[in-house]
C-alpha cells in the first residue's frame, strides 16, 4: 500500500537490494478513506518500482471474509484481512511466495 507500514519496507528492502523491482497493492473500487492508490503512485515514482495494483470492491471483500476469517492470525476487526487474502492470491499468481507486509 502507501501506507507508513509498506512503505517504511520498501525503503529497507531498496537500501539492502535495489534491484527488486516488484510491488503489488490494493485499490479500492468505490475509493474512500482506506483507498492510498495516489500514494502508491508517488513511492512507484521515487523508488521506481513495478506496482501491480488489484482493484477490489466491498463485494469481493465480503465475499472473501469467510476465507480470510480461516487462515487469520489475528482478530478480524474489519475487512483489511479480506484484502490481504485477495492481494496475496494476486502474488501467487504472478509467483511470488514471500511478502513482507
């Protein structure tokens, strides 16, 4: 995302190896508060990376609530697990196992 968190990693992993180019982050659909999609684009800009951003809406997020509630480490308080369990299948897809998060 283009949150503190992420964006915080991806400052440490481009001083340790400036080559790994690959990112993957959420959008929302329906925008609002949680959506950091201009953020996203100004660290693709400054650390020119590669960002794969999946677009999801409320329906997929509700849809995959069950899924996500499952393999949860953690309490669910609102539907960021949702997100996540979308974003990491996105990963996979493209072969990534590992993501620092």
């Amino acid at each position: 995302s283009g949150g503190w968190d992420s964006s915080i990693i991806l400052d440490l992993v481009q001083e340790i190896n400036p080559n790994i180019k690959n990112c993957f982050s959420i959008s929302f659909k329906d925008g609002g508060l949680y959506d950091e999609l201009e953020l996203i684009s100004i660290l693709k800009k400054h650390y020119n990376v590669n960002v794969e951003v999946l677009s999801v809406s409320v329906e997929d997020l509700v849809n995959n609530f069950e899924e996500s509630i499952y393999h949860a480490e953690d309490v669910a308080v609102n539907m960021h697990m949702s997100a996540k369990l979308l974003l990491f299948k996105e990963m996979k897809k493209n072969g990534f196992n590992v993501s620092l998060s």
